[in-house]
C-alpha cells in the first residue's frame, strides 16, 4: 500500500521545491550566488520602514571588532555588485521582531530571503524578470508538486502578470492607513504597491517619491518581496542618514565603500517561508519550519 504523504512533509517540501527554484532561476539568468554573510560590521538599520518592528540589532565582540547579526544583506550586496554585477544570496536575516508579532501568522524572527541585485538596472528590469520568476514557479510547482499538493488538497497557484501597480498613496487612499491586509484580501492575484517612506539606501525623486516597490499576495497573506533602485551616491546616502537619525559610527566601513564609490543598481528580497506560507495556503507561517522562530513563543532547541 503506498502510504499517503502528510500535510507536514508536503509543506516542508513545496518550500523545499520553491528554494531549488529560485536557486536553479537566478544561476540561469546567470547570478551569481553569494554564500551568506551571518556578521556584518554595518548592517540593514530596518528602519524607517513602518513594516518594521525589530526590538535591537545584537552585537558580538570578535577580534577586537563589532560585529552585528545580519538583519539583511542589502548594504553587502550594494558593496559586492559593482564587481559581479549580478549576485544572489539564499540569505538567512535575524530580525528580533516584537513579541505581538506573534500574532500576525507572518512573522519569524529567522527566515530566509533569495536577496538579488542587478547593476545598472531600473524597476522595470526588475517587474520583468520577479514576473517571469513567479510564472515559472507555477510551471514548476504543477509539474514537481504534484502529490504535495494532493496530500494538501490545495491547487498550486497560477500567477498571472503582469501584475497590477499601484502607488501606496492610492492603496492608501482605496484602503485607509493600513491598507496591506485589506488590500491583499480583496485581490485575487499578487499585485505590486509602488513608493514606500523606506531606508537610506531606496532611491528617492527630487519630488518625494521612492524608486521602491513591493509585491503584495492576495487573499490576505500580503507582502511577499521588497526591494528597490539604490541609492549609490555618497552625498545623498549621508544626507538620508541624518534624516533617519542613523548613528553613523555603525556605518563606517559601508560608508568608506560608498566614498569611494558604489554603483547603480536595483533588486529586491523574497521570503522564502512567507512564500511557502502563501503557496501551501497555511494559517501560521511556522508550519513551513521544523524549527520555528516566532516572535513571543520561546525557542524548542
Ligand atoms: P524586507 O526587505 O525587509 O521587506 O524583507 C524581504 C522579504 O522577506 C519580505 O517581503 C518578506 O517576504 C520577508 N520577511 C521580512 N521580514 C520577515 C519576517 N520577520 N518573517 C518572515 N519573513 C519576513
Ligand atoms: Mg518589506
């Protein structure tokens, strides 16, 4: 008698799948993969960002140097694109988010992002291959998934694009101050929220607005990837970081690379486990891990 898969091991090995994926993607759009950086002398502050709620960034002392968790690795992949002009980084983030995230069913406060960056591209680069990498996860999933997918009894998501964009002052404006969850609820398709008051390193226009974006998935689990053109000129980066009232002394090597120079680029992170979480169609985000890191439950081990 074959013995029928459990729901448990099916979710473990869609988001199994979907890493191949998006490994096997990016390496034939010819990435180049970076082995995770876990400690960084300068790291993601996550902030401005009202999507953020990290309770401090840990420090440890090695060498006589700082080293912090690494939160994301944005400031490194601005550093290392200007050599290698496409990279991409399975990229496990430490983010110690706060205890009420415990209730949200999206939240760990250790996941995994694929993390990618192009030089010299702009966001419609980055709209064109994000929609070709989800369309041939559908493919991918149909074909490799199958019985995942039966033992769930859940239908693997076709992705249609384009997908729809929308500014966040009109999200805003259709769905009130916070618009994520309502707005992915009335969707039946993942759509793209435009212009976000983020970071120091998201480009910003002379009239206000950021070259930034995020992909919202429907049906109520919300936002799935963010990323954004970066801003690579000194002057500005120094200027943003007054403006969030950054300690710059946590920044000085990044902003010896930015003096001397950094590049054009854009990219974006995508959550690995928000995407399982969304694919499995799951109700808690810590069914796609064996061990789970959520805000305000204690660690198993
Ligand atoms: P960010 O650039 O901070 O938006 O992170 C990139 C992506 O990682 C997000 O769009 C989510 O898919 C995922 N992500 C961010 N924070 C968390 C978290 N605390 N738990 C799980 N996934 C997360
Ligand atoms: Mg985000």
């Amino acid at each position: 008698m074959v013995m029928s898969m459990k729901p448990r091991d099916a979710k473990l090995r869609i988001l199994g799948k979907t890493f191949r994926y998006t490994v096997d993607f990016f390496q034939d759009h010819e990435f180049i993969q970076l082995m995770p950086v876990m400690l960084g002398k300068s790291v993601d502050p996550l902030g401005p960002d009202p999507g953020s709620s990290i309770i401090e960034i840990p420090k440890i002392s090695y060498q006589g140097e700082v080293l912090r968790l690494v939160t994301s690795m944005i400031l490194h992949k601005q550093v290392a694109v200007k050599e290698f002009k496409k990279i991409f980084i399975m990229s496990p983030n430490i983010r110690l988010e706060r205890p009420e995230r415990k209730e949200t069913g999206r939240h760990l406060f250790e996941f995994t992002q694929a993390d990618f960056e192009m030089a010299d591209a702009g966001m419609e680069d980055i709209f064109e291959l994000v929609e070709r990498y989800y369309v041939g996860l559908s493919a991918f999933l149909h074909e490799k998934a199958e019985e995942e997918f039966a033992a769930l009894g859940v239908k693997p998501f076709y992705f249609k694009t384009p997908f729809q964009c929308y500014t966040t002052a009109e999200l805003k404006n259709t769905y009130g101050e916070d618009w994520e969850l309502p707005a992915s609820k009335q969707h039946q398709q993942p759509f793209w929220a435009l212009s976000h008051k983020r970071e120091f390193y998201d480009k910003q226009s002379s009239d206000g607005s950021y070259q930034n974006y995020d992909i919202i998935y429907p049906l109520g689990f919300g936002e799935g990837l963010s990323g954004a053109e970066r801003e690579h000129e000194y002057e500005k980066i120094i200027m943003r970081m007054t403006r969030d009232k950054l300690d710059q002394s946590a920044y000085t090597s990044y902003l010896e690379h930015a003096r001397k120079g950094l590049f054009p680029s854009a990219g974006a992170g995508i959550g690995m486990e928000r995407l399982a979480l969304f694919l499995t169609q799951s109700s808690h985000i810590g069914e796609v891990s064996v061990f789970p890191r959520v805000p305000g439950i204690p660690v198993d081990i």
